[in-house]
C-alpha cells in the first residue's frame, strides 16, 4: 500500500505538487474542508473531514478521488465525508482520529483497503457500506462502539475481528458479507442484535463467548452454511430462531 501512495504522489508530482490541487479549497468555521475535484489530493491543517451537520451537502460530493492522504491533525472523519466517492481505492486514516462518523466511506465501492488505528474509539451508522472491495478489516482493540450496519453489504468481506470492548454487534452490522467464513465473538460481547450476520451465507464456523447470553433472533438468519456453533448454554434465545433458515442437522453445537 505504500508503494501506492509513493506511486501517486509521484504522479501528481509530473503534475503540479498536492498543494497546488487545494488551492480552491473551501475551509469552513467547523474546521472542516471541501475539496474540488481532484483525483489525487493531500489534506493538511484540519481536525475534522465532513460538514454534513452543519452545512447539508457532503465534504467530498466527487466520484473521482482515487487517492486521500490525510494529515495528522485530523482527529474526526464526520458524516458522509466521503460517501458516493466510487472511485476512492486508498486513503489513509491518521493515528489522532478518535472517530468515524456515520455513513463516512458508504458506496465507496473500490475501496480495497482500509487501516483502522489504535486509538479509534467509534465505527459510525453504515460507515463502510457497500464497500464491495474490501477483503478484510482490522478493527483495533480500542473501538468501543461500531453502529448498525457499518458493513453491510461488503460482500468480498472475508475476514474480520471484533474488538475485547465492543459490547453490543448492531442490526445489520455484517449482513450480506456473503463472504465471511468464520466468525470469533469475544467476552466484552453482550448482545447480538437482529440480523447482524443475515445472509452471511458463506460463514461456516461461529464462536460466541458464554458470556454473550442476549443473541437476537434472527440475527444469523440464512446463514446457509453454517456447521460449526460454541454458544452459552444460558442463551435467551431459541436456536432455531437465532440460526432461521438454517438446517440445523447440519450443525455441530458447543455449549459452555
């Protein structure tokens, strides 16, 4: 991925420089930034990306960006920063962001790669919707909260971790993944909501702590495939609600 970055500062570079593509940059009072349209762009002097809140349009309304390096001032990536961007394949997200905002990479459909840092303490509403070229994603240890449907839709999603203090998986958080094989839920986890992996139907292997006792129905519905289950003996729920649509003769179940 470095080399990426290298290869297109380089070609902006042969251009004019980074700097010169911010020269109509519009600077808000919410120290926030839009930029014009520019595929490659470099962001410095700026805490917050996104204006949605306060001015109703979004910070980055451009499918053309294919490159983002952004400084690291930056500790916020609001609302919708980057939504629609269908273009964007790299950009990368400073170590002083302690959050990323609702619906900020949503349709971002090239986007292969991301990396979460230490320090980021929340994943928005629909953050990385439909990012339908993303593999896989670390999510660091220090991510507390993650919104409903934060990846949904990244349907070439095939690994991901869940964070020791994350407590609550949200409705739809990884439904349509239907390329996620295995899934580890920690101790932290207390409640699996409604249809978090619905349609995972690629996931074969599920391991919920036995402290994770609130597990929604419905929440692994149509996961197909599905053959290997550890889940707490306490679990609220029937099995055959949680696990809908899914042959249960199929499974071999753990209980602890």
């Amino acid at each position: 991925m470095a080399s990426l970055v290298r290869r297109l500062r380089r070609h902006c570079e042969t251009k004019e420089t980074f700097k010169k593509y911010l020269t109509n940059a519009i600077f808000r009072k919410s120290k926030t930034i839009l930029v014009p349209d520019n595929p490659y762009i470099q962001i410095d002097d700026c805490e917050s990306i996104g204006n949605y809140p306060i001015h109703y349009y979004y910070s980055f309304d451009i499918s053309n960006i294919k490159c983002v390096i952004l400084s690291n001032s930056i500790v916020e990536i609001d609302k919708k920063a980057f939504l629609n961007c269908m273009e964007l394949k790299y950009i990368n997200i400073p170590k002083g962001v302690k959050s990323i905002k609702d619906s900020a990479f949503g349709y971002c459909h090239k986007l292969r790669y991301i990396n979460i840092p230490f320090g980021v303490e929340s994943i928005g509403e629909s953050a990385f919707y439909k990012c339908q070229s993303l593999t896989s994603v670390y999510i660091p240890e220090s991510v507390k909260t993650i919104g409903f449907s934060a990846f949904c839709k990244c349907n070439n999603l095939v690994s991901v971790n869940i964070p020791s203090k994350l407590e609550i998986i949200q409705v739809n958080t990884f439904k349509d993944c239907d390329k996620l094989t295995s899934i580890q839920i920690p101790d932290s986890v207390r409640i699996i909501d409604y249809q978090a992996f619905e349609n995972c139907t690629n996931l074969y292997n599920v391991n919920i702590s036995k402290f994770c006792r609130d597990i929604r129905n419905a929440s692994f519905v149509n996961c197909s495939k599905v053959s290997n289950v550890v889940i707490s003996k306490n679990c609220k729920q029937n099995i055959n609600n949680i696990f809908r649509y899914v042959n249960l003769s199929q499974m071999k179940i753990a209980y602890v």
